[in-house]
C-alpha cells in the first residue's frame, strides 16, 4: 500500500486563528509593519512640524520597532505574539490621536479599522475581544470631543459614528462566522468519505501521524488494523454496485458500532479500511478484531430479494514492535493481511498469529 503523505486539514483548521493560515497572516504582517513603519517616518516630521516633538520621536522608535519586526517576522515562532504586539499599540495610538484633535482632526476614522484588523489577524473570538473594548473607548473619546451633544449637527455627528462603528463590527462578525461554517463544511467534505460517512484516507493517514506523535511522547502503544473485504468484487459483479456500496454502508456501520469511542476508524478506498486501536495489546487487539470478524461472517443483509453475507481479512501492526512510522506500520500490516488472504480469507493475522495455524486450528474443530 501506498501511504503518502497528505495534509492534516483538520488541524490546519485549528491551527488557524483567522480566515488566513499562518504563513498568509505570516506576510499580512510584514507588509502592515513595512507600510506602518514608512508612513510614522513621514507622520512623525509631520509632528515636528506641527509642535509635536514628542509625538513624532515616539513615531520614530515605533518606525524602528516595525522595520525590524519586518525582518523578523519571517522566522519567529511568536507569530501571534507579534500581532498582539502590533495591534495593541496601533489601537492604544488610534486613541491617543483622537485625544489631539489639532494633530490630526481626522483621526477618528481609524476607529472603524479597529474591528478589520482584529477579526482578520486574530479571527472571530480574540478580534471581537480585543477591538470591541478599544472601539467604545474610541466613541467616548468622540463623545467628549464633541463638547456638547445638545445640538442638532453635534448629535448627528455622535450617531453617524456610534452606528457606523456597531454595524462595522455586527458586519464582520457575521461574515467571519458564515466564513467559519463554510470553512468547516468544506473540510468535513474533504475528510469523509461520501458514501461510508467514515473518515477518508487522506484524514486517517493525518489521525495516524498524530496517533504516533501523541504515543511517542507518552509512550503508550497501539495497532494498526488494516482489514480488507473478502471476495468483494463478486457483490459487484452478480448484483451491480449499487448492492456493493450497500454492503460497504453495513460494513461501516458495524465497524463504528462495535470499536471503542477511543479508537478510530476510516475508508481506505474500494474495499478496504484502516483502524487505529488505541492503548492495546497485541493479544487484545486480536480479540477485539476476531469479535469484530465473527460479527461481520454472521451478518446476513438483505438487498432486494438477494441475501447477502460476506467475510473480512484483518492485518494487524503494533507500535511501536513493528515500526515507529506510518509507513512502516501500514507495510506490516499489509504483510499479514494478504498472508491471511492467501491462507483461506476471514482471518485476523498479526505477529505471533500464523494464518496457517488458524487454518489448521479451523480444520480440526470442524
């Protein structure tokens, strides 16, 4: 069998704060900090200009900072705590702006940038947290720099900015929730198999990677069960394949119905499967898979008028006795799976557990 390796989507998923992944965030960054730090360096001879020294050496050290976050932002590992880093100055400086309305009587624009940047850096739950405080702080500032809103224009001007700045927020909200359903839809549809509703390959291969991970750093154990439909091929040929994805559909049922919630189970394509058996040994794995077997031989389907029963071949590899990486699991139980096929078929083959032994073993209590 052939296991390449494939991205985990699932964890991607996870990983990612945002509608960007993190490299994408990775260059967002350097190119907000490059713009951000040219444009303080021509806002802070403004300031000079203006009578705001302080303000414009404050600028300057800040346009430092940037230039360097630019080049370092290639390879940190503290992606998130250089967002952080940048947000919350920018916000904090947002503020302090609006509080020197003859340096820039146009500052209080910036508020409504607030919730953009937050929600597309940091994603729906940290970008509402993090730009809702700084927003309302921002319209208490506008509010007291309006003097007195007794006055028709006065009020007018407070409503444009609290309504505009609440549906700002309301909006990108809505759509990074709608983003995140549609995200999870399209990689549920990636991860399972469509006709079985178990996981696909591409998403046991994943599983798999950080079953191994996981138990390498614990160092409990587990199996690896690859098990293969006997004879499936003539399902497909007598009665069409429309009774083959029926066996198939029953097949999984059976499979999720009698493992463990601890263990995991997917489609390897056609008629194959994977299971991963967590925390067992190898003389209980095979218990548990010879149950599993006996279930399957004893189930009669019916489609139509025709009754149906088939049997299972099961290989199984145990980590880390037979190998510490996927491949070399997957090669094992491979191994045993076609030697209990070539033995006679519906057989649970794994080491210590020769398939002609079973035969005999099946010949004698006949």
């Amino acid at each position: 069998m052939n296991t390449p390796h494939h991205s985990d989507l699932g964890a991607t998923l996870e990983q990612s704060r945002s509608g960007l992944r993190d490299s994408h965030r990775r260059s967002l960054m350097r190119l907000l900090f490059l713009i951000t730090g040219s444009a303080l360096v021509v806002f802070a001879c403004l300031q000079f200009l203006n009578g705001y020294p302080w303000v414009g050496v404050a600028e300057l050290c800040a346009s430092a900072l940037l230039y360097f976050g630019v080049w370092r932002l290639k390879s940190t590992p503290y992606l998130q705590q250089w967002v952080y880093a940048y947000l919350v100055p920018l916000f904090a400086f947002f503020l302090v702006i609006m509080l020197l309305p003859e340096a820039s009587v146009s500052a209080f624009v910036w508020v409504l940038m607030m919730p953009v940047l937050a929600y597309l850096l940091l994603g729906k739950k940290e970008g509402v947290i993090l730009s809702a405080p700084f927003m309302i702080v921002g319209g208490v500032i506008y509010y007291i720099h309006l003097d007195q809103v007794g006055s028709l224009h006065a009020m007018i001007d407070l409503l444009n900015m609290v309504l505009c700045g609440a549906l700002m927020l309301a909006f990108i909200h809505m759509y990074e929730v709608r983003r995140e359903e549609a995200e999870q839809r399209l990689v549920d549809m990636a991860q399972t198999d469509a006709l079985t509703g178990l996981a696909n390959r591409s998403n046991f291969q994943g599983t798999l990677n950080r079953t191994i991970a996981e138990c390498d750093r614990s160092g409990a154990g587990f199996a690896l069960v690859v098990m293969d439909i006997d004879h499936f091929k003539v399902v497909n040929d007598t009665l069409g394949h429309e009774a083959g994805d029926f066996v198939l559909k029953n097949i999984s049922r059976c499979l999720t119905e009698r493992l463990r919630s601890t263990d995991f189970v997917g489609r390897l394509g056609g008629e194959e499967f994977g299971l991963i058996l967590r925390d067992v040994k190898p003389a209980d794995a095979f218990v548990l898979m010879d149950e599993l077997r006996q279930r399957i031989s004893e189930r009669e389907l019916s489609y139509g008028d025709a009754r149906i029963r088939v049997t299972a071949s099961f290989g199984i590899a145990q980590w880390p006795d037979h190998g510490r990486e996927a491949e070399s699991l997957f090669r094992v139980a491979d191994r045993w799976l076609y030697s209990g096929k070539r033995a006679g078929r519906n057989r649970v083959v794994g080491a210590g557990h020769n398939p002609r032994q079973l035969e005999i073993l099946t010949v004698e209590a006949g």
